[in-house]
C-alpha cells in the first residue's frame, strides 16, 4: 500500500508520519489488494481531524475522525479503515462457490 501524508495548516512530524505507516501496516494486513491512500491531518480549533482515501481495485472508501488528541484520531481512522475495507474485501469475494443443491450433479 502507498500512502501519501500530507497536512491541512500543521506540519506532519516524522514521529506521525512514522505512526500513521505502523496504523496502516494493519489496514494492509488484512487487505491484501494493491491500494493507495491519501491521509491529511488537519486541526480545526481545539479538534484534531484525520481523513483518508484509499482507492482499491474498482472502488473508493473515505473515512475520517476526530478527536482531541491527533494519535487518537489516527487510531480512530485506521479502526474505521480497517471496518470498511474488510466489509468491502466480503462483498468482493464471490459468496456461491460452495457446495449447493443446485450445482451438484446429484439429484436426489
């Protein structure tokens, strides 16, 4: 997985870009397909908000979080991520594959 980090009005530090690479290492566990993600952190008042976009084989999933901490908001993010990707790897697997009545050659 490629992920570009970029920040709205803050500067991405070493120490975030390193946490936001181990917090997608676990994204990328579980989906195995070639993605590539867009994280921006951004602040807004007293809010740290961390958005991304992973574009996947035929289809984009865009989560964000919030949070007053921007390691919590990271971690909220790749929770989310990591929720949506899964539910999008079951509807790509083909669920009819198995055995059935129907497929089988045996009547009766």
């Amino acid at each position: 997985m490629r992920i570009d980090i970029s920040g709205h009005q803050m500067d991405v530090t070493p120490a975030l870009r390193d946490y936001v690479n181990d917090k997608f290492a676990r994204v990328n566990r579980h989906y195995d397909h070639h993605a590539e993600a867009r994280v921006i952190l951004s602040v807004d008042k007293l809010d740290q908000r961390a958005e991304a976009t992973v574009g996947t084989a035929g289809k984009t999933v865009h989560a964000d979080a919030v949070a007053p901490d921007m390691y919590a908001a990271i971690d909220m993010l790749a929770d989310k991520l990591d929720r949506l990707l899964l539910k999008q790897k079951e509807k790509m697997t083909d669920h009819h594959r198995g055995e059935s009545a129907a497929r089988s050659d045996s009547f009766g």
